[in-house]
C-alpha cells in the first residue's frame, strides 16, 4: 500500500471545481459594486404664492451629503429669479444619503418645481414646446467619481381643476431607471383631488438618466407641482 499517494485524476478534477467557484466569483469580487441613489424621505408642502410670468418651471441642483443633509443649493433653471422663494422650502425636506455598496456617499438630486403662468389660457395638461433641456454636468464627489443627476428633456404643466379654487402642492419623487423611463412616483406630499393631475401631466415628462463614471444608473428626481386658483392676483 502507498502511502501519500493522490491520484492525479481527482487532483485535476478539483483544479477544474476550484477554477469554475473562482469564476462564479470574480464578478462580485472585482466589483460590480452597488449603488443606490439619494432620495427625499419626507417633504411638506411645497406651496409658495408668485405670480409667474414665464414659462413656471424653476429646476434646483440639490448636493447631499453622505451624513444626508444638504450641502449646497444650485440653480439649473430659474426663470423670473424664484430662488430666494423656493430654497426654504427645499431645506425642510429630509434625504437619505447614496449609498456606494454599503458605505454612505456624498451625492446630488435634481428638485424641479412647476408653477402654470397666469397667462395660460387653457385648464387642461399642456405641453410645451421649444424647451431647452436641462442636463446636470458631471462632477467629482468625494471618493473622486463623476456623477451627474438626472436631466430633464421636456416637462408638461398639470391640469387644474375647472370647478376648483384650491391653491397647494403635490410633491413626487419619481425614480428614473439607465434608459430614461420613470419606473415608479410616489407621492411625497399630496392635495386631496390633485394628486392624479400631477401623476398624469409627469407621464408627459421626458428624462435623461442620471450618469455614474460615464455609465447610466438608474436614480430619483423630485418634481413639486404648484397648484394655484386661478383667479389668484398672488
């Protein structure tokens, strides 16, 4: 009897069982690392009184840090200098931070908010046209990533309610996947009666998916639409 002695055969068997598990596994260890994005946990109402002369969509570039709180408030589009109005109103909101994997990252959201212009003649949903699309550049966080937020490429104003006189807001978060389509709008903040306006006129919205390193990633957006009677002169 040989003693120590190991069959070639079942040595190269386990060869080949220890190349096919180290396979299956490089994947998951060179990274293909998860990333979840930024989102508003809690938002009230959105609603401030302006009386709006151009086209009513004002889009805010939102940092949040890794601890969730707000880092910086920028303007992507501010028609007419609203602003000084609706930035209050974003800093009482509450966010959760991204998370790359399981560790907590310094991010950006893209907050828009619709006002209907005084001048627009009709109550019913309505799309506009010759709009400039608004797209987040792409910038370095701090683990030295680029990530830019998702950008708008065409909006639509809500209906308003013929027979109503009510005045608020319905704030959505809506999560928008790698191709641009929204996946699901949940209602943050709602009005009784309006929030299926705001549903249907965001369906007519059109996105570009935020990017992560150049790769389109699946993240949020929060659209605050302002319902305003209108016979209102605020």
């Amino acid at each position: 009897m040989l003693v120590g002695f190991q069959n070639p055969l079942n040595e190269l068997g386990n060869v080949r069982r220890l190349l096919l598990v180290t396979l299956f596994l490089l994947p998951c260890a060179l990274g293909q690392e998860t990333y979840k994005p930024s989102e508003v946990t809690s938002a009230g109402d959105a609603y401030t009184s302006y009386t709006v002369v151009f086209d009513g969509l004002f889009v805010l570039d939102v940092g949040i840090g890794d601890d969730g709180s707000i880092s910086k408030i920028e303007s992507l589009r501010n028609p007419g200098g609203m602003l000084g109005a609706i930035e209050p109103v974003v800093r009482t909101w509450k966010f959760q931070a991204a998370l790359a994997g399981r560790k907590a990252r310094a991010s950006r959201m893209t907050v828009a908010f619709v006002y209907r212009p005084g001048n627009l003649q009709t109550f019913g949903a309505a799309p506009t046209e010759g709009f400039t699309p608004v797209i987040p550049s792409a910038r370095a966080d701090e683990a030295g990533k680029g990530y830019a937020p998702v950008g708008i490429l065409a909006f639509a104003y809500p209906e308003y309610p013929i027979n109503s006189v009510a005045s608020g807001s319905v704030v959505l978060q809506a999560t928008v996947d790698s191709e641009g389509n929204v996946k699901n709008a949940g209602v943050l903040h709602g009005m009784a009666n309006f929030n299926r306006f705001a549903q249907a006129a965001l369906k007519n919205w059109r996105f570009q998916a935020a990017m992560l390193n150049g790769k389109a990633v699946t993240s949020n957006i929060v659209v605050a639409f302002i319902f305003q009677a209108p016979h209102s002169s605020d």
